[in-house]
C-alpha cells in the first residue's frame, strides 16, 4: 500500500553556491509530473513543484489509495531522504527513508525502507505535459470519480477557477460534504493549479458526517494543488492535500466529463 515517489529538493545552483556539487557534478533537479507503477502493483503519479513542494498518489483500480510525501537530498543524480504516508482506506501514517536515482526530464527509480520494516520500489517516467503552463481554461469542467471511503466526488470548476463539489455516498443521492472553494494557475508557470477548498458538511443531522478518520469538515479553508493530465488518454485531475499533521486530507482523481 506503500509505494510512490516524492521529492524536496533546496534547489541550489552550482553556479550560485559551490556546495550544490558533489564531486564536481552539478546537483540535477528532479521538478516535474511523474506517472509509474510500483513493485506492489500501484499506479502512481507524483508532482515535484518547483520550491520543493510534492504530493505523490498511489492508486488501485483507479481509486486514490493514500498519498507518499518527503524531503530527500541531491549529488548528481542520485537522491537519499525521509519520507511519510497516509493510507486512506486505513486512516493510518507510517514513515521511514528512500533512495534512488533519476534522469531529469526522462526516467526516476526509487526505493523504500518503512519503519515497520516494508520495503517497496518504484520506476516512474516524466510526463512532458508539466511544462505546459497551467490555465483556467484547460482546468474547466466537470470531473466525476470515486473516493477511498465510499462517497462519488462530483467536482466542477467554471471559467472563473471557482471550484463547486460534493462527495454523496453510493446508493445515495444525499450529498455528505459540500465543497466551495477556487483554483488559480501557480506562479511557477508549469500545469499546476493552487486548490484552496472550504469543506461543509450536509446541514441534514441525519446524513453522515463529512469526516476522514477522526477529522470531521470545517468551513477553515484548506490548501493544496490540482492538475489536469490528459498525457495518457482521457483527460483526468488529480487533486491533492493534506493537513499539518499528516494525518487527513483530500487525494483524489476524477474523469472529466
């Protein structure tokens, strides 16, 4: 259930300061849109943002599993570090270290070491579509998928970047949470979105609460990131965050319709 790639590079040019190379070597930088498939069996698909910023999600059939989130250091291009996970369907966070090597702009491999002692790897190819910068109107639509836990996302976002979702459970037509919130294009000029989201849950007492684990919605604002792949076949938007503590957040992908 452990098996993504994700990096947080303090981008350090050697031109800039001596110690960014090893041996000579200018340090490479791993920033980009990363799609793969681990030695379990999961897809995954990592965002390396240019402040070194990540979010990786692994997948199953298509349904988010859990996220793999990190900081690693560069020589050259091999990279070691620290990483953290959250498994969804078990609301449980577990951490440890990997280690790997990667061609910039082409091929990644990556290695795992929890501290329950699972180990997993990872192979996974740059998508080319990261460098397409991000717009309002390529990130419009509608998108419809399933959750982790249960609830169809039917989340929708209009020329505006102004983001409308709920999450209702299956054989329901009552809608759990109630979604508001916006998407804007990041400054860094690649195809990634800033997501800020307001989660509400239904006014109805009794339909379930919008909760993941033991954290229920609150109408604080959360923030994260969003972007649209369509580098593979249909076009798809990966949604991604997490609170503070690692321990609930909001990882998704949906179809667009």
């Amino acid at each position: 259930m452990k098996s993504t790639f994700v990096i947080r590079l303090f981008a350090l040019s050697c031109a800039a300061l001596l110690s960014a190379c090893s041996n000579g070597v200018e340090n490479q930088d791993p920033q980009g849109f990363w799609k793969g498939t681990s030695v379990l069996g999961n897809t995954v698909a990592a965002v390396v943002l240019e402040n070194g910023d990540y979010f990786s999600l692994y997948s199953r059939d298509g349904v988010v599993q859990g996220a793999n989130y990190g900081s690693v250091q560069v020589e050259g291009s091999n990279f070691t570090g620290t990483m953290n996970d959250l498994y969804i369907p078990g609301n449980q966070s577990n951490s440890g270290t990997m280690s790997g090597n990667f061609v910039p702009k082409s091929s990644v491999y990556a290695e795992f070491l929890y501290n329950d002692g699972s180990r997993s790897s990872l192979t996974a190819a740059y998508m080319p579509s990261y460098d397409v910068p991000a717009t309002l109107s390529a990130i419009a639509g509608r998108y419809v998928g399933p959750y982790q836990t249960g609830s169809n996302v039917d989340f929708q976002v209009d020329a505006a970047g102004v983001v409308n979702a709920t999450l209702t459970r299956v054989g329901s037509t009552a809608p759990v949470c109630i979604v508001t919130g916006s998407v804007k294009p990041r400054a860094s000029g690649k195809a990634v979105d800033d997501l800020t989201l307001r989660w509400n849950n239904n006014p109805d007492p009794s339909v379930p609460r919008c909760c993941s684990g033991s954290v229920c919605a609150t109408d604080r604002p959360t923030t994260g990131i969003a972007l649209v792949d369509n580098s593979t076949g249909p076009t798809n938007l990966y949604a991604a965050w997490l609170n503070a503590a690692g321990s609930s957040g909001f990882l998704w992908t949906g179809l667009k319709q």
